[in-house]
C-alpha cells in the first residue's frame, strides 16, 4: 500500500464525517435556536397575559366600589325620603 492509498482510505472517511457532524451542528442549531425563539414568544404572550388580569383585577375592584357606592347611596337617599 503507498502513501497516496493510505491518506485516502485514512483521509476520505476523516472528510465525510466532518461534513457529516457539520451538517448535524448546524441542524441542532438551527433547532436550538427556534426553540429560542419560541420561548420568547411565549414569555411576551405570559407578559401581555399578566397586564390583561391586572387589569381585570382593577376593574373588578372598581366595580366592588362602586357597588359599595350604589349601597351608601340608596341608604341616604332611603334615609332622605323617611325624613
């Protein structure tokens, strides 16, 4: 066997599972990063979700005093036609 045969048995298989690894590292990348991608996603829709319930939060309690308002008001009004 010459030198030129070995480096091609030796060298042909070392190429092809370079290429091989790279196509691998570049698809696990890709990947990686839309899961990335979806995270952020995510966490900006969880960001817009938790505004959306305070602000259901501070309308329920708007609505309880104003119901507490309503109450007061037809007492003194009950209060104001006794009299």
């Amino acid at each position: 066997m010459t030198n030129e045969q070995l480096l091609i048995s030796v060298g042909v298989p070392i190429l092809f599972n370079g290429r091989a690894l790279f196509l691998v590292t570049l698809t696990l990348s890709n990947r990686i990063s839309d899961v990335v991608a979806r995270m952020a996603s995510f966490e900006q829709r969880m960001i817009i979700f938790e505004q959306r319930m305070a602000g259901l939060a501070t309308k329920e309690e708007l609505r309880r005093v104003e119901e507490v308002l309503d109450a007061r008001l037809k007492h003194i009004e009950e209060e104001l036609e006794k009299r």
